[in-house]
C-alpha cells in the first residue's frame, strides 16, 4: 500500500510536468503545424538560466523562475520573427519544419555547455526534507512542484476553454481560413501560442529540475520522446489532450515500476513503457484519446 | 441602380497567383437588397468571394462598401478586420469549427462584437435555431448538413453583419432543406441583412433575389431583376438547364 501511495505520488508529479510541456508542444502543433522537437532543450535552457541566476547570481528563487519562463518566451518569439515566420511564407512543409527544430535543438544544446559549462547543477532549495504520508516518503520539493504545476494546469485549462485568445486558437488550429474570416486576428494568435508556450517550456525545466534534484544539458532531451507521446496519446494538437496525456503516461510509467507486476519494470524502461503504452491505444483509438472523427455528411 | 449601392464590384481582374479568373467583374449590391450570381462550374463564383478576403489576389479594379462611417476600399483592408466593417461570410466548404462546440462556435463569431452583449446574441441565436440549442455543447462535426448550414449561418451572423456573403448555402442539402434555407436568407434579410450570394440551384436562388448577375468565364454576362432572369427562357436554356 505505502508503494503504492508513493508511485502514485510520483506518477502525479512526473505527470504534472510531463502535462505542461505537453501542451506547449501541442500548443504549437496545433496552430503552427510546427514539431517543435527544440522544446525538450528549452526546458533545460530554463532551468539552467534560473540556477544561474538564483544560484550563482543571488537572485531570489521565484523571481529567477520569472525571468528563465520569460527568456525562453522572448527567445521563442524572436525565432518566430528570424525563422519560422519566413519559412512559412515559402510554404515549407511539416517535415523541412521538423528538420530546422531538430537544428535549433541541437544549437541550444551547445550554447547550454559553451554558456554555462560542463557538469550537473542543482537549485538551492532543500533536497532532503519529506514528509511521511500513509507510509510513502513524499519530498518537500515534489509537493511543491505538484501543488504549482496543478495550479497552473488549471488556469492553463481556463485560459484556453474561456478566454477570447484561448478560443482563436482552437478555432485557428481547427480551421485557420474561417477563423481569419471569423475575425481572428491571426498574427495575435502565433506570437500568443509562442508567448504561451515559451513560458510552459521553461516553467516545466524548472519543475523537472526541481525534481531530478541534480541535472545536466540532457536534461529536457532525456524528456523530449516522453512528452511527444503524451501529446500524441492525447490527439495531437489537442491542448486537453496533452494535458491528459501528460498524466496517464507520468502515472503509467512511475506504476509500471511497482513491484507487484513481476517484480516491476526497471526504472531505466520508462520511455519504453510510454511508448507501449502509446502503441497500445493507437491501436484501439487511433486518433488519440481525445480524438474524434466529425461526422461526414 | 440610383442609390450609391451598399457594396461594390468596378472592373475587377482576380486569379491565383499567375492565373487569372476574373477578367473585369462588376457587381452592385444595394443596401437591403438579396443579390445572386449564378453561372457555371468554374466561371469564377467564388472567386469573387475570395476576392474580398484576398485569399483569391487582385490585381486591378475596386471593391468598395459603404458603410456607417462612409466609403471603405475593401483591397486595402485584413481580412480579419473585415468583420469590424460589417461584413460576414459563410465559405462554400468548412464553414464550421468542427473540433468546437456548437456555443464555441457561435463565441468565435462574436470576437469583435465590440460594446455588445455575448449572451444575448447567442440566445438570439439558439432562439433563430431551436435546433442547435439543445446541442450547444456537442461538437460541431457532430451536426447533420443541414444543422451545419444553419451553425454556419448563425456563426456569421454573431457579428451583427451589414452584409452577408454566402457561397453555396444549400449546396449538399436535401430538397426539403433547401425550400427552409431559401425561406431562412429571406428571413435573416427581413432582419435588415442585405446579402450577396452564389448559388448553383440558380432558379431558387433567383426567385427571392432582388437582382441577379450570370458570370461566365470570369466575366459578366448578364444581369437583371432576379424573378425576371429566373424566368427567361433564353437564360434558363444556356445556364441551367437543368431543373
Ligand atoms: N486556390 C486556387 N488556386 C488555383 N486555382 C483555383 C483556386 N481556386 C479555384 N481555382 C480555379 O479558379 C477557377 C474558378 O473557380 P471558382 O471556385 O471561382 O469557380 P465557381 O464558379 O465557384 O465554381 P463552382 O460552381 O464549382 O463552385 C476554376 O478553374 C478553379 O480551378
Ligand atoms: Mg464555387
């Protein structure tokens, strides 16, 4: 039981942080038809960018979370001007997008080592304190990640089911010709789906690395595949989608690890329990949990 | 016409990208008034909508609107600003959100209803459609075609439009259906909606519509009182023979 209580624990943590980069992504396919495989190092530049300001420069903790969530929206939206905007306009297709996101990936992976050097870091934030809860060691640092991911999933999930902006981008995911001609301002709509999804991205380096305790450069790479299957198992494109995706798969791979399954699944086989897991419901709902296939008339 | 029209067409050249396929199209659109363009597959219907939203490029001529606050050169404004100049449109295909609800749908409409009440237009709405309100929460892809022709209408609609573009609203629809759209136009256009459309059943169309013009080959060929075209016999024999 107490194992139990912790996997489920630690599947709803993973999952909380898997659920925000998710939408990021999906955020961005959806609007973008962009595979934004640069968001896992992003998610690293983040945390990198708040240990370097709260760690090495004395900033405060939350202020230093501010500033990364801020730079890698800025950095977002300037790639958006730069490299994105002209891309599109010479119509590049899903996978020339794809190829250049693998290439700003790798750039950012380099300009994390050249900046701020080899090694692993960790914030300055107590590691050791945890509480006990009906057996399960819960750490203090995974409380508070969870309490202010599922806050921000919330308003994330408000946001876009209620406001004007949130609303443009389902519709302009949906259907981008009629939202222009619904009056759907789309230039508003990319840098807003970039703003948002820059700020989820760094936000969710951050909780990673709170988590992880100590990280390296690989950090969000080592996360990438894990959150592209969430936003595939959820429907791709589908923000609520990602979300849910987000926490099935945080939840099914920390469970596999249970020892009552055969002893559990190594903990090194995460991704390949995500993956299966991915697999499996294709196969049964191929268009993601979420999807559905309108009606044909 | 004596009046300056609502909505104009002077001479206008349109195509996509190098191709050209209106060759000099003029159209008067009165305020108040239905006007339909019939002609055959091809002839460039849509284009002409296309036109006014730029998705179709033009390259000489002048579309105009008269609105509120005087004479608006429709080339020179985004298409998504359009809405804010009074002017709604309904696309011959996916005129829908189909991944959004029926009530999202109808939201997306009102984005510029500047100074107006959200709630009220939809109640309006749901009241013009008894049939969408009961499902306002469904999907919209999950509609019938003819539930989808009113959602596309009603959509348009949410922005208080001065003039309503429609491009093949009862194309798809079953016969019965289309006598209710017809009667549904002549209803929204008593509302005090002047409407430009194209449509393909062009005797039906014709009937209710105060003018009409017959393009061909991207070009005007010829025009008059809807009810009059409707009944030529010359017309009726090269344009649509069919009943
Ligand atoms: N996006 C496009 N790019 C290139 N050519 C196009 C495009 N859209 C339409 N055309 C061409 O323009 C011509 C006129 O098309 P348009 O859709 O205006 O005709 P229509 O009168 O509406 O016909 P229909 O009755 O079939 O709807 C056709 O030859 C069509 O192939
Ligand atoms: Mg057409």
């Amino acid at each position: 039981m107490a194992d139990f209580i912790q996997l489920l624990f630690n599947g709803l943590v993973t999952g909380s942080i898997l659920a925000i980069a998710a939408v990021g992504v999906s955020l961005v396919y959806g609007v973008l038809k962009l595979v934004n495989f640069a968001a896992g190092d992003f998610l690293t530049l983040g945390a990198f960018v708040t240990v370097f300001l709260s760690v090495d420069q004395h900033v405060p903790f939350v202020l230093a979370i501010l500033v990364a969530m801020a730079t890698i929206a800025g950095i977002s939206v300037i790639l958006e001007f730069t490299i994105w905007r002209g891309l599109r306009k010479s119509k590049a297709g899903t996978l020339s997008l794809f190829l250049v996101a693998t290439g700003v990936s790798l750039i950012v992976r380099q300009l994390i080592l050249i900046i701020f050097g080899v090694g692993s870091r960790k914030f300055d934030i107590d590691q050791v304190k945890t509480f006990e809860f009906l057996g399960a060691q819960i750490a203090q640092a995974q409380l508070v990640v969870l309490v202010f991911a599922s806050a921000t999933i919330l308003g994330l999930g408000l946001l876009i089911a209620k406001s004007p902006i949130g609303k443009g981008m389902r519709a302009f995911s949906d259907n981008p010709s009629l939202a222009s001609v619904a009056g759907v301002n789309v230039d508003r709509i990319i840098l807003a789906t970039w703003l948002i999804s820059g700020l989820l991205t760094g936000l969710a380096g951050v909780f990673q690395g709170m988590v992880q305790g100590s990280f390296e450069s690989t950090m969000g790479w080592m996360l990438l595949l894990p959150i592209f299957a969430a936003v595939v198992l959820g429907t791709i494109g589908d923000a609520y989608g990602a979300l849910l995706g987000g926490f099935v798969l945080g939840l099914v791979m920390e469970l596999s690890t249970w020892s009552i399954f055969f002893g559990g699944v190594p903990s090194s086989y995460k991704p390949v329990v995500a993956f299966s897991t991915l697999a499996l419901v294709l196969l049964v709902k191929p268009e993601g949990l979420l999807g559905y296939k309108a009606r044909s008339i | 016409m004596i009046n300056t029209p609502l909505f104009q067409f002077k001479d206008v050249h349109a195509g996509y990208g190098d191709v050209k396929i209106l060759n000099g199209v003029n159209i008067e659109v009165p305020s108040g008034s239905i006007v339909t363009i019939v002609g055959p597959n091809g002839a460039g219907k849509s284009t002409i909508l296309k036109a006014i939203y730029q998705i179709a490029k033009v390259t000489e001529g002048e579309i105009s609107l008269m609105g509120k606050n005087g004479k608006v050169d429709i080339r020179n404004i985004k298409p998504h600003k359009l809405v804010d100049v009074g002017i709604g449109y309904v696309p011959q295909i996916e005129n829908i959100f189909s991944a959004l609800t029926i009530e999202e749908n109808l939201d997306v409409g009102f984005i510029h209803g500047q100074g107006r009440n959200l709630e009220i237009r939809k109640t309006e709405m749901f009241e013009r459609y008894p049939d969408l309100a009961p499902r306002r929460k469904d999907r919209a892809g999950s509609l019938s075609g003819g539930q989808r022709q009113m959602l596309a209408l009603a959509r348009a609609l949410m922005s208080y439009p001065e003039l309503l573009l429609l491009d093949e609203p009862s194309a798809g629809l079953a016969p019965a259906l289309v006598d209710q759209l017809f009667e549904e136009l002549v209803s929204i256009n008593k509302s005090g909606v002047t409407i430009l459309m194209v449509e393909q059943n062009a005797r039906r169309a014709l009937e209710i519509s105060t003018y009409g013009y017959v393009l061909d080959m991207g070009r005007n060929r010829h025009e008059g009182e809807g009810v009059k075209l409707a009944s030529d016999p010359e017309i009726v024999g090269i344009y649509f023979g069919k009943k």
